[in-house]
C-alpha cells in the first residue's frame, strides 16, 4: 500500500493531495509541490519532520491502517 498526503494537513490552505509508493516518494513530491505552488515554504528538516508526521497509509481508517 502506498503513502498520501494532504497537504492541508501540514497547516497550508491548499487542496493538494500526494500519493507515492513510500514515504521517501512523497516527500520527493512535496518538495517539487512546494516549489511549483508554495514559494514562501522551505523545505527545512522541521518542515520534513512535519510533512513525516502528516503522511497516511493510502487508504486508511481510523488508524492510517495500521491496525487492519
Ligand atoms: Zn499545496
């Protein structure tokens, strides 16, 4: 099961939504996302470990999908 993001759900108003194939996948579009939609956003190791905290598993239910 792959790795979405929202990007909402790091603090920023904005629709967007990534999917990948792991987490590495999408940090690597969230920078690129961040770049062609979010000039004033860094992409700094604490704007990572955010982005991290805010990754779910595709697909998941109350858990991020862990639990099933
Ligand atoms: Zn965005």
């Amino acid at each position: 099961m792959g790795k979405t993001l929202a990007c909402k759900d790091v603090g920023v108003n904005c629709d967007f939504v990534i999917t990948g194939k792991d987490e590495a996948d999408v940090l690597r579009q969230a920078a690129a996302h961040a770049k062609d939609c979010h000039h004033d956003i860094q992409i700094t190791p604490a704007v990572q470990a955010k982005i991290r905290a805010a990754i779910k598993e595709e697909g998941g239910g109350c858990c991020g999908g862990s639990c099933h």
